[in-house]
C-alpha cells in the first residue's frame, strides 16, 4: 500500500484490485468548478429574470395598452376579412327602437353550405320596428323549416353590429340592444333534478324578470315540454307579459297555431311563418319567411322524411284526420274521441305492411332453380324483368 505520494503533483485517490487512482490540484480545482457551476448558473438566471420583472413592472402600462391595441387591430383585421369575403354590409347602430335588416343571413349556417357543395342560403328580413310600442314577431312553421336559424341568425347580426362588425345582410338598421336574451334548445339537468320543462320555466323566468324595454328575446317553442293545453297557456301567458310588461323587441317561434289570434288583439304583435310546399305527399322546405300565419304544421310529412315505418304514418294520418273532423264538427274533446278510435285497426295495418309482398318477390318464392332447363331460365329472366318494370 502507498503510504506517500508519487510525486508532488499527483496525489493518490484509490486503489482497487486492478487499478490506483491519482488526482491533481487543477484536476481538484476543476471538479469545484463543475459542482458549482449549475448553483452558480441558477443564481444568474434568478438575477436576471428578477430585473426583466421590474422592467415588466415599470412598463405594464405602456405593456398593456399595446396589447390591447394589438387586440382590436387584430380583430378589426378579422372582421375586415369576413366582411370582405363573405359580402357583409355595414350596420346603423343608433339610439333608436329600430330592427330593420333587410336579406338577413347565417354566418355559419351559411359557410356550412358553402362547404357542402356552394349550396345557397336563403336570405331574409326581418322587421321590428313599431316606434314606442313593442314589436314582436310570432313565428310558425313546420319543424326543419328554419325558424330556429331565423331566430339566431337576427340575434347574431344585432351582437355582430354592437361589436362594431360588419354584418351578414345587405342592410341592417338596429337600435341599441341593451339585453339579449335567448331561450332555444332543449337539456336537462339530472344532477340538479332539473327535467327539460324545468329548465325551460328558469330561463324563461330569467327573461321576464329581466328583460327591459330595449332588450331583444328570441324564444323558441316556449311551453312544448307539457301538457298541450298548458303549454299553451304558458306560451300565451309568456308573449302577453312580454308585450304589456317587458315591452321589448321579440322574436317568438312556436307550434301553437292558436297563439296567431294574438297577432289582431296586442297592438306590435305581427305573425310570420316560413314557407313550405307539398309535393306528391312529401313537403318541401322553402326557408322563406311571409307574413301570415302557417296553416298547419306537417308534422307527419316531416315524421316520413325522417324514416319513421308507412304503417305508422299511415296510422297517424287516420287518427289526425279524425281529430280535426270531430274538433270542427261538434268540437268533441280529444280525449272522448281517442277513446272511440278503432285502435285495434292498428294491429291490421302493421300486418299488412309486414306481411305484403311484391309480385317479384312471389315469383322468386316459386322458382326451383335444380329443375330449370337452360331455356325456361333464360325465359324466367325476361319475365322477372318484365315484373320489375310493372
């Protein structure tokens, strides 16, 4: 074992089975180094980022007022750009009770379609100006017709025109909202033990607790989620307040077909609805908005548009037919003609429906293809062909 060193300049470390390990004093020199220089490093960083934030501190005026100013001039740079490449109009914001909008449009409803293939959107007006008095539209249709797009693209273009954009129209004259209020869409919410009816009461709660003189609502289908007979009572109730209470600017779309006798007894009240034809027992969506009241509101065709079985529909078309006789006839309640409908036709109808079957299908049940000969095959093909045709 070493018991001095080699010489002055290496000093002995280790000593192992196969090896002797030396150092230095520069070696040693170095090793201080290395260990202190990350807690060095770190004292630096601390250092420097405390006098960056002072430097912050001392200019977190100037800071903010330029980011700020980066903001608007970014988002006046995107609204330009909307404005610019999707044709959108400037707005007359003023102090006025005016909502005029003239070839009014969904921003996004529209890209949407643009995207499906340059599908074109149907623009409509919208007009709700009535001085001092209130000024509501009562809006009816079918469903898929468009009268919840009607309703939220005439909230976005008053939100658009206050935020000081463009909007998508090609005029648009509005008076200052101060309150913008929107009951639309059906949810729930179970861990509140909220139903959907519930929640539809709360927020239209809300808007009649809330809603000023110079607000903008727009209520879709208040009432739907009870009774029929309440609903309508809530509905009718709801628009009433609206007009004697809230006197806003409201946009109110429903199916209770007898809330447009409101539209001759509340002075502001105007119904509108959205067109539709019938084709070959199917109906067709036109999106256009009209003055007047829709006449029904093709509740079946759209059922059949969405798939429901033939025998269903045709089930529906019976029982409907047989409520509007009764009710224009001797105006017999719904409940003592439901229970005098033959439900037990029902059972019939879907039978048929199951069990028909087609000309073609019959022949094809016949065929015994083992005992075919090439010729009556080749005759079996014209005949089925033939069968297809008819």
């Amino acid at each position: 074992m070493l018991s001095h060193p080699l010489s002055e300049r290496f000093i002995h470390r280790q000593t192992t089975a196969g090896q002797v390990r030396f150092t230095t004093v520069d070696l040693s020199e170095m090793e201080t180094r290395i260990l202190n220089a990350g807690n060095h490093a770190l004292e630096i960083e601390k250092r420097h980022f405390a006098i960056l934030r002072q430097a912050v501190l001392d200019y977190a005026g100037p800071i903010g007022e330029t980011a700020r100013a980066l903001a608007e001039v970014d988002l006046t740079a995107a609204f330009a750009d909307l404005a610019t490449e999707d044709n959108w109009s400037e707005p007359i914001v003023d102090n006025s009770r005016a909502f005029e909008i003239t070839a009014g449009r969904h921003p996004v409803v529209e890209r949407a379609l643009r995207k499906q293939g340059n599908i074109p959107f149907v623009a409509n007006d919208c007009a709700l100006t009535t001085g001092e008095t209130p000024a509501i539209w009562l809006l009816t249709g079918p469903n898929m017709a468009g009268k919840s797009t009607v309703l939220r693209q005439n909230a976005l273009i008053t939100l658009l025109a206050q935020a000081g954009s463009y909007v998508p129209a090609a005029t648009a004259h509005i008076g200052v909202v101060s309150q913008l209020f929107s009951r639309i869409g059906a949810a729930d919410d179970l861990a509140r033990g909220r139903s959907t009816f519930m929640i539809e009461m709360v927020e239209t709660a809300t808007i009649l607790n809330q809603a000023n003189d110079r607000a903008l609502v727009i209520l879709d289908e208040i009432g739907r989620g009870t009774a029929t007979y309440d609903g309508l009572s809530i509905a009718w109730a709801t628009l009433e307040h609206l007009h004697e209470i809230n006197r806003c600017r409201v946009l109110f779309a429903t199916h209770y077909h007898e809330m447009t006798a409101l539209a001759g007894k509340l002075i502001g009240v105007e119904n509108a609805t959205v067109a539709v034809k019938e084709w070959e027992g199917d109906v067709i969506f036109i999106h256009e908005i009209k003055k007047g009241a829709a006449d029904r509101s093709y509740g079946i065709q759209v059922a059949r548009l969405a798939g429901l079985p033939q025998s269903v529909i045709d089930r529906a078309k019976i029982v409907l037919e047989a409520l509007e006789s009764n009710e224009r006839q001797n105006g017999t309640k719904p409940k003592a003609l439901i229970d005098d409908l033959p439900l037990f036709n029902i059972a019939s109808t879907v039978s048929k429906s199951i069990t028909k079957i087609s000309p073609l299908e019959a022949m094809l049940k016949d065929i015994q293809p083992d005992e075919l000969s090439p010729k009556e095959a080749l005759r079996l093909i014209y005949e089925l062909k033939n069968a297809l045709k008819n």
